[in-house]
C-alpha cells in the first residue's frame, strides 16, 4: 500500500487506522495530518479551548491538568508516546476542560477531528476500535487516581517514584521528569511533605538523589512502602 506522505511504522496510529480503515479513508487522514514539535514547558492544548483537532504524543512526555479557581494546578495523569491526550474531550464536548503541557521535548501528531468524526460515523469498526481506545484512556486515568487516593503520604511519594522507573524512563536511576511541586500537585499533598519523604527515603537507603537524578537501590522495599504504606 503506497502512502508516501504516511510513515505511521510502529505508531499507534497503525493499528488504530490503517487495520479499520481503506486504503482511500488512510490516504485522506495522511495527506492532512501534522507534525507538532513543542519544547518543555510548551502548552500543547489550553483548557477552554475549541476542540479542532485529534491529537497523538509521538514522542515525549505531557502532563494533563485543569486550573483550579486558586490558581493552582490538580494535574490529571502524565502521558507518554503512544497515548492519545485529546481523547478525553473530543466527542463529549466542544471546547477543552483539561490543558496539556510537555514536560519534556515532545512531538505530536495532529488530525483534523472533522475527518476523524466523519470516518467514525461511516466506519463502525474504526469507530468501535475508537470507543476502546477512548475508554482505555478514562479507565487508566481512573484507576491511577483510585491507586493514589487509597495510599497514605509515604505510599504515594513511592508509588510516582516506581510509576517513574518501570512506566516512563523503564530504569531504576533516571532523571526525574517532573518538580516536586508537581508531584505533590498530582498525589495531592503539599509540596514539602514530598520533600520531606523524599528526603527520608534517601536516608533509608532506598533510594539515592542527585539533584533530579533519581536512583532506587532497593526497589522491593520501596514496592512494599508503596503498597502498605
């Protein structure tokens, strides 16, 4: 199947499009599609926005949250390649309830929703396949808030550090991707309390901390805090 303007390989936009859809339904999806580059910090998607687009995380990693009346922020989730961060909204609403924001240098991939809708509504294997991926995302999003929320402070603070290592960076040392500000925005604890337990991690021995360098040195105890504590 020629599709010069498509190198989808190994994308998650493979198994969504080009297994449900025709040959001419890919060939008009690839000719619009756009690549996005954004540099940490970038907004990618502001809450309150109209929704215009389907977007794909090619690479990098974001963090979904909505603005509080305070000002301050309760971040959502992280999402990393492969995960669709517009699918929350798309068919529910018109504008955006959440922004997105990279925390490191990121690429998306951006599909004009029109042709996504259109394509679901004369295509109910895609659009099937669709609901899934749609009700994947709110269910991860769900049970990561339900494993977070059952935790007291040492549990959560260990169970982002192992979120980290096996589901991000896939190592046990690695840079940690986000502040501690943000951590404490995303477990629901005040930012000192995170540093506090970070710092009693580390003179557990558990972990070691260099900066935002991250080491676990023993990762079942930190397993066992996670899960009991």
């Amino acid at each position: 199947m020629p599709l010069s303007s498509c190198n989808c390989e190994g994308c998650e936009l493979k198994s969504l499009f080009f297994e449900n859809a025709s040959t001419l339904e890919i060939e008009a999806i690839c000719t619009q599609k756009v690549e996005k580059q954004f540099k940490k910090g970038d907004l990618i998607i502001r809450e309150g926005d109209e929704i215009k687009e389907f977007i794909y995380l090619k690479e990098g990693l974001v963090k979904l949250f909505r603005s509080g009346n305070d000002g301050k922020e309760q971040i959502i989730c992280f999402a990393g390649p492969l995960d669709f961060v517009s699918l929350l909204s798309i068919f529910s609403e018109t504008r955006y309830n959440y922004s997105v924001t990279a925390i490191e240098d990121s690429v998306s991939c951006n599909l004009l929703l029109d042709e996504i809708k259109q394509m679901a509504k004369r295509n109910g294997k895609f659009a099937l396949s669709l609901i899934e991926k749609i009700n994947r995302a709110s269910d991860k999003i769900i049970l990561t808030f339900l494993d977070v929320k059952q935790r007291r402070l040492y549990g959560r603070v260990a169970y982002i550090l192992l979120y980290f290592s096996d589901a991000i960076c896939k190592s046990d040392t690695f840079e940690l991707p986000v502040s501690r500000k943000e951590i404490a925005e995303f477990i629901g604890m005040t930012t000192e309390n995170v540093i506090r337990t970070l710092s009693e991690l580390r003179k557990d021995k558990i972990i070691n901390i260099s900066g935002k360098t991250i080491e676990i040195n023993d990762k079942e105890k930190l397993k066992r805090i996670s899960e009991f504590s």
